[in-house]
C-alpha cells in the first residue's frame, strides 16, 4: 500500500453503511479516487505526509458534510 492510499484510508475511514444506495455509494467511491489523486499529486510535488493528510482531511470532512445534507431525508 503507497503512502497516499494510506492516508486517504486514515482520512476518509469507511464512510459507507450496508444500507446505502448504489447512487451513492459511486458518487463515494469517485470522492475517495480523487482524493487518492490529490494526495499522490501532493506528495509528488514534494509535500510532506503530515501537511497531505491535513489535506485529504480537510477534503473529506468538506465532502462529508455536503453529502449529508444533501441526502437528508432520502430514503434507500
């Protein structure tokens, strides 16, 4: 496992649950990609794996709340 993946699985854990819907399990799925894509490029440019995971999550967190709102109330 590369460091990216790594801190992407630290910040982003397991967001999804056994009764989400396929829709938005995708739409996590994409997010968690490119996330991995932002940490590897991050990392490529010579950040250090402190200030990347700060990042990523920041990144998620952001993602988090965003989805959560927007699903509020739909039903799986």
């Amino acid at each position: 496992m590369s460091s990216a993946d790594e801190i992407v699985e630290k910040a982003v854990g397991e967001h999804l649950e056994d009764n989400v819907p396929a829709r938005i399990a995708e739409i996590i799925e994409r997010h968690r990609q490119a996330l991995l894509g932002l940490a590897n490029a991050l990392l490529a440019a010579g950040r250090d794996e402190d200030e990347v995971a700060q990042v990523i999550q920041k990144a998620s967190e952001s993602f988090s709340v965003k989805l959560k709102s927007e699903t509020k109330g739909l039903q799986s």
